[in-house]
C-alpha cells in the first residue's frame, strides 16, 4: 500500500566528521547566540524545558536538543485519502510533489504572468492528481480572488476535493488552521468512523491526510510572532507539521555553504525543541530550505546548483538526526519553460533527490522560483521526476538481469528486439516520456515540428479533459459547504 519512495542518498556532500562539526558548531550557536523569541507562550515552554532567557533571547542547550531529539518521531505518515496515496517519510526514501504559494499564474503559451484564481487552483489540483510521478500536493497557489479570512479553507477544501493525494499547505492564521482541522476531522470521519471506530480528531490523527507548513523562523534566528502562534496551535493538535526556514546565504546567512548550513540547522533545532515542548512525540519534518542571494542584485536565486548541494548536506544532517527532512528540488530562475528551466530543475532535484531528501517540493509546477505557477511546467516536471527516480531505483543486478542465456540464445551477429529475455524487461528496464519527442527528424517534421511546449500544452489539455477528480461524499461536502464560506 502506499507510493513506493524509492531511495536516494547516492550523493553524499558531507563526510561523517563534516557532519559532526556542523552539529557541534549548530550547538554551540544555539547556547551562546541564542534564538530571538517574542512570543510569551514559546517563552514560557522554552524556559520550562530549561533554556536560559534573558528578555527575548533564549539560549538552548546541548541537552535540552538530545532530550527533543529522542522524542521527535523518525518514521511520519502522511496519508492520502486514498491509502495507495500514501507517502511514508522515513530513512532516505524520496517523494516529490508540488510547492510553494505565488500568486501569480503563467498561462499554457503564455510568456507573461497574471494573478492566480481560486479556479486556477482547481485545475493545478487536478492536474497534479492525475501526474504519475507527483507523489503529494503542498497547495501551489494563493488565489488573489478570495478574501484572506477565507483563504485557508478554500485551499485545503479545493485540493481536497480534486485529488486523492496528501494535501500540505499554509493555514494563514490560528483561525485558518482551527478550521483546516475541522475539514479535515469533518471529512476524516466519514472516512474512519465505519472501518476503524475511531472518529474525529483521533481519526485524523491516525491517518493524518492534511499537514502545515509553518514558516516560523526569520533568519537569522529570529521566530515570527504570528507564526509561532499558528506553530503551537498546529502541534497541540499531534498532526504532522513542517518547520520551514529559508536562509540566503549572503544575505540572511552567511555566505559560505557551510556557514549556511551551521545557522539553518541551528534554527531547525531550535523549531524540533520547541515543537516537542509543546506535545512530545509531534510528528515534524524538518524544513532546510537553503537558499541562495545573488551578490550582484541580492535578490533570491532558485536554480543555483549551490542551492541543490546544500540541500544534499541538510539531507545529511537530517538522517543524522535521524528525522524527516522537507525541502526544495526541481527550482529555477528562468521564466519561461525553457532550456534554462530544464537544465536547473533537473540539477536541482536531482541532487535533493541523490541526496536522500524525503519531502521534495516545489518540484513540480515552478517558474520564476517560488513567484508563479505554471500546469505546462507541471507535466515537464513530472518526466524531470520520473527521470531522477529512476536514477535512485538504480541498476538491477541478478542472474535474469545479467541475461547470460539470453546472449548465449541470440549469440554472435544475432539482435534482441524478439527474443523473450527483451518481451519481459522492456517495459521495466527503461524510463519511457511521455513530453520528451524521440522520433526522427523527419516524423518529427511531418507531425507539425512540436517543440516541448506545445507537447506539455497538449498533454496538460488532455490531463485535465479525461482525469476525474476523487470529490468527497456528498453528505460531507454539504456539511462543509455549510459551515464555511466555499466559493466554489
């Protein structure tokens, strides 16, 4: 049951002893700089567990991470609502789905952007649902047309109801998540309630199929007030949650990788403390989002090849933690679906993926970095996953696979493409596209000369004519629709 994960951890930046300095200097970070804390709440918890503050500073020991650390689960279910949906974060296993929030859209043959729709949001989710090789859905857009009061609802509602997958997103505020959770206690009822007699919260808690994001760090060190709130509401629920923080190096970091990494993984510690704090035993994923500046206008660079090996190295440190790690793979700068696009996806979610990164967004689906969406884009992203995973899932290497009978049945001078050693391999053995053009020149030609757009136009035309959506029981989706404000 379950998508499989197959796994990565090939590429492997860091050496143990690497690994262990970054530890202690992330340690020693932790107790002489301290973390900024303006929340009375994190506070409280922080002194509770034994942390020195002094005013907003909270200085954390090297005991108080180990304490955190033996609590914090290594193994996170995030369950579809559909149980082969399943994504199991554990080890090095490796998953890649959509990301991030822009507001923008990039329509299919489009080269200029317009605001994104709560509309646009449906078809994303059921594009995403019906790609192979998309394994989860972090909500990919913030529709401009929807008040912020109803945001969060509308997002998780929409995704919900057009795919099957597990939905991830940001909730806004404590209010947004309050009632992300009911929708999800709401519909996990009716899922639970006839097959397991457990109902309600518990329900969801035992097949979590919605999860946060909680960007609750401003690097360097510093928690977000309004964020922190949503962080300790989410954890008091027992839910998976995501603790993102996305330093520059250069400009929020230092500008060293390793520099970089020592801070990053200083304010994953401190988010992993204060989680189990709040409920030990918090399913949480560790969010290492290393981010790169560009020196020469400072702004956010998402297709640098740094960008991918520092997120190998976060990799690393998270499986010496030996918690699951989120993080960022398939990103780029170009704004177009290009060959700048192509070439930067590929380095980026290749080496997150060869590095063991279990939770891969932003994989699928971005143009511009994290600034809009595009469903072309989407369906090259899933044949550049395809492509990665099939790198992770390796070279089968057994008595039928080195084919010796089969060499020696064809012999000298003899060719394969009939004999049954290729009949039961073929379909197996190779990774076969479904964007990517592999005629020759002259059937390419009488076919019309499609460059990879118009293909990734056409499939995303047919994706989203023939693909049903999951839906939700009728009964659920009434009682939802009249306790919140659906817009659609």
């Amino acid at each position: 049951m379950g998508r499989p994960g197959p796994v990565g951890g090939q590429y492997q930046p860091l050496t143990r002893e690497q690994i262990e300095q970054i530890h202690q200097a992330s340690l020693a970070v932790l107790e002489r700089t301290g973390v900024h804390v303006e929340h009375k709440e994190a506070l409280a918890l922080y002194r509770q567990g034994g942390a020195r503050v002094e005013g907003n500073r909270v200085y954390i020991s090297a005991s108080m991470v180990e304490k955190a650390l033996e609590k914090v689960p290594s193994k996170v279910l995030l369950a579809g609502r559909d149980p082969e949906q399943d994504v199991v974060l554990e080890g090095k296993r490796v998953y890649a789905g959509t990301g991030g929030s822009p507001t923008m859209v990039l329509d299919p043959g489009a080269d200029t952007v317009r605001p994104a729709t709560l509309r646009d949001l449906v078809d994303f989710a059921r594009l995403t649902d019906a790609l192979e090789h998309c394994d989860f859905i972090v909500i990919p857009l913030h529709p401009t047309d929807v008040s912020d009061e109803d945001v969060p609802t509308n997002r998780f509602y929409t995704c919900l109801v057009n795919s099957a997958k597990h939905v991830m997103g940001g909730v806004g505020s404590v209010k947004g998540a309050r009632e992300v959770i009911e929708i999800g206690t709401m519909i996990a009822d009716s899922l639970a309630a006839p097959v397991s007699g457990v109902s309600g919260l518990e329900a969801l808690r035992e097949r979590p199929f919605i999860s946060a994001i909680t960007c609750w760090m401003v690097s360097p060190l510093h928690l977000d007030t309004s964020v922190t709130s949503i962080l300790i509401e989410w954890c008091k629920t027992g839910l998976p949650v995501v603790l993102s923080s996305a330093p520059m190096a250069g400009s929020t970091s230092p500008v060293t990788l390793a520099g970089t990494l020592v801070q990053l993984n200083a304010e994953q510690l401190s988010g992993i403390v204060l989680t189990q704090l709040v409920r030990p035993g918090t399913p949480v994923l560790a969010g290492y989002i290393p981010g790169v500046a560009d020196m020469r206008t400072g702004g956010y660079l998402g297709g640098a090849v740094e960008f991918g090996m520092m997120q190998a190295a976060a990799a690393q440190l998270a499986h010496f933690y030996q918690v699951p790690i989120y993080c960022s793979g398939g990103m780029t700068d170009a704004k177009l679906p290009d060959a700048q696009a192509g070439y930067e996806k590929m380095a980026t979610f290749l080496l997150a993926a060869m590095g063991g990164c279990n939770y891969i967004h932003h994989a699928i689906g971005m143009v511009t970095n994290m600034n809009s969406a595009s469903l072309e884009q989407a369906v090259v992203d899933d044949e550049i996953v395809g492509m990665a995973m099939r790198v992770l899932r390796g070279l089968e290497v057994t008595e039928e696979a080195m084919a010796v009978e089969a060499i020696h049945r064809v012999g000298p001078g003899g060719h394969y493409l009939m004999d049954a050693h290729t009949v039961q391999f073929m379909r197996s053995e190779f990774f076969y596209p479904r964007v990517a053009d592999r005629q020759n020149r002259a059937a390419w030609e009488e076919g019309g000369k499609q460059d990879t757009r118009a293909r990734a136009i056409e499939r995303v035309r047919n994706l989203l004519q023939k693909h049903k959506p999951p839906g939700l029981p009728s009964e659920v989706d009434a009682a939802i629709r009249a306790r919140f404000n659906i817009l659609l």
